[in-house]
C-alpha cells in the first residue's frame, strides 16, 4: 500500500534520509520545507493546510529543538489540524531525557491519531554536517563537560527506525529510544575523528560560562546559545549516560559504531577542507 507522507524537514540531517528511504521503498513523499513547493514553515501556520491536503501519515522534526519556549504551542497547533486534515499516524522525532520535548510527545499521543515516537540524543553527524564541524576542520575542540558519557547514535540508523515507525503498525503507540552501541566522552570523539582522518587534533574541556562567552563574542544567535545551555546542563546531566536495545530489535541489527561513522566520513574530505574553504 502507497502512503503519501509529509516529511518535514526533509532536507535535514534525518529527514532527508527518510525521504530517500521512503522514496525507495515505493511510498509518495512531499517534502516539508520553505523552499518545498506547497511550502512548509513552522512560523508561518498558514503554510500547514496545504502541505498536509492529501497526507495520511507526517514525519515530525522541530528545529532547532523541540525544548525550546515555544515549540509545545506550535506542536500543539499542528497536531490538531493533522487530526482535523484526516492524518492517520504521526511520528515525531524527539529528544532523549528533555522533559519539554516530551510535553510535545504527549501532545502527539492524545492528537486522535496513530502516533509512534523516536527519541534520540546527539547526532554522530553534529561533527559533519552541525556546529562541531569547524572546530573539527581547524583541529581543536574546546567544549564544556568533558566528562560525560554519550551514547552517539547515527542519522542513519534513526532514519531506518523512523521509516519503520511510519510504515509499519507494529510500531503505533510506541515511544522508541535510539542510540548508538557505546558510550563516548567528546575526547573520544575527537580521537575517533583523529585516527580516521590521520590528522592532530585536539579537545580542549572547558567551562559551560567560557563556552558561552565565546559564543557571544562570536556573535551566536541567542536563541542558539539558549539551546547549549540547556543542552549541556539539563542533558548531560547523567539522565543519557546508557544505551538502549532498540536499533538491533527493530532493524535486526546492531546500530553503526562511531569508529566506522568516522572512517565513513573521513573519507568524503569534509574534515580535511579548510575552515575558510567551508564558510
């Protein structure tokens, strides 16, 4: 059976992916963007009747987070009208251990849908396609927390649920944790990085107030920095520091390690181009 599913953030780090997979496998996708064509954009609800007008069935991404003041209004909005346009099953991807992003969850959960839920904590590709990427071109890493555990988890093994999610019923009603199969400090990371592209570089710990301070000389949206704020004290507070089954019992097989994300990446020269080449 041929769904037609919207895919918002479709060109985004997991929904591009999703849309690929989707299209793949035979289903009809429209893209949810502002520059899609209906156009999509979370601050303009005027946009939304038409992107959805024939949808059954919505992949939910949030940008830049669904804790952000503000997002559990919007989501709470977008989900009625997905009832109301006759939308059959929501899956949004939400955030792991954020308790304002599952207020939005539960919107989701009593929109009078199918609904499943993929919460996941940080991305491996925020080193290649996010705001780690520089730092990792110009060799040196100064970031906050140094000590904590996370359990990185790969776009494209929450893609691959995400689909699941949308296709089959199996997954209605279910809250799926992702991560990746080991927990990693930001020096392992950047070690992970170091060995793969052959190269020196460097991760320096810092504190969350000169973390902040940097950002703000570098004139960083204050929307942004509000997000690393909450992202590196409420988040990595310790709530994150395991890992779940999940990818293995819902794919059948183990989630991608870091090392081999690195060694994948490494080899497209993204880290390997200068910073000024990349701006």
């Amino acid at each position: 059976m041929k769904n037609n599913i919207l895919v918002i953030g479709g060109t985004g780090k997991t929904g591009r992916k999703v849309a690929e997979r989707l299209t793949k496998a035979g289903q009809l996708v429209r893209i949810g963007s502002r520059t899609a064509n209906p156009a999509f954009d979370w601050h303009d609800p005027t946009t939304w009747p038409a992107a959805m007008e024939g949808i059954n069935k919505v992949y939910i991404t949030f940008q830049p987070d669904l804790a952000v003041p503000g997002a559990k209004e919007i989501i709470q909005n977008f989900a009625e009208l997905a009832a109301q346009k006759g939308v059959e099953k929501l899956v949004i991807l939400s955030g792991r251990g954020e308790a304002e992003a599952q207020a939005c969850e539960k919107i989701i959960m009593n929109a009078g849908t199918n609904w499943s839920v993929v919460r996941a904590d940080w991305f491996n590709q925020n080193f290649s396609e996010s705001f780690f990427l520089e730092p990792i071109q110009a060799g040196h890493m100064a970031l906050p927390r140094g000590e904590a555990k996370i359990p990185f988890v790969d776009t494209d093994d929450i893609a691959d649920v995400a689909v699941e999610a949308l296709l089959k019923d199996q997954y209605n009603g279910q809250v799926l944790e992702v991560t990746g199969p080991g927990l990693l400090t930001f020096s392992d990371v950047v070690s992970e990085i170091a060995n793969a592209t052959g190269r020196k570089i460097t991760f320096q710990d810092i504190s969350l107030e000169e973390y902040v301070t940097f950002m703000e000389k570098n004139h960083v949206p204050e929307a942004f920095i509000w997000l690393v704020n909450y992202l590196f004290t409420e988040v990595l507070d310790g709530r994150n520091f395991s890992t779940t089954d999940t990818i293995a019992r819902v794919l059948g097989r183990k989630p991608k390690a870091f090392s081999t994300y690195a060694h994948e990446t490494a080899a497209s020269g993204i880290w390997s181009v200068p910073v000024s080449a990349a701006m």
